[in-house]
C-alpha cells in the first residue's frame, strides 16, 4: 500500500505526483499488462535478439 502525507500548504496536485510518481516506481502496472498478455519465453528471447540486432544496425550506420 502507498502511503503519502500531505504536507501543510502542499497542493493536491503535487502530492498526487508525488503518488503517481511512487506508484510507476512499484510497476505494479507494468506487472500487471505483462500477465494480461502472457508470452512464451521463446517469443521474449527473440524479440529481444531483434531489437539488439536493429539496435546494432542503427549505431553502424551512425559511425
């Protein structure tokens, strides 16, 4: 549970980004749309080899 006290004189806005912020810090939500959209660990593995594989097309045609 995340817990935020308001401070005297503290707008509400910024203790809702104060809140917003801690809770992106959780990644509860992150967490939560991986295991709505389980994928296999074989389709991860290759993905990510693609994005590395872009990623080192990328910085070969920079240099």
């Amino acid at each position: 549970m995340i817990i935020i006290n308001v401070k005297d004189g503290e707008s509400l806005d910024k203790a809702l980004k104060r809140f917003k912020k801690k809770f992106e810090k959780t990644g509860v939500l992150r967490e939560l749309r991986s295991r709505q959209a389980f994928e296999k660990k074989s389709i991860t593995r290759r993905t990510t080899v693609k994005r590395a594989v872009y990623k080192q097309t990328l910085n070969q045609d920079v240099v």
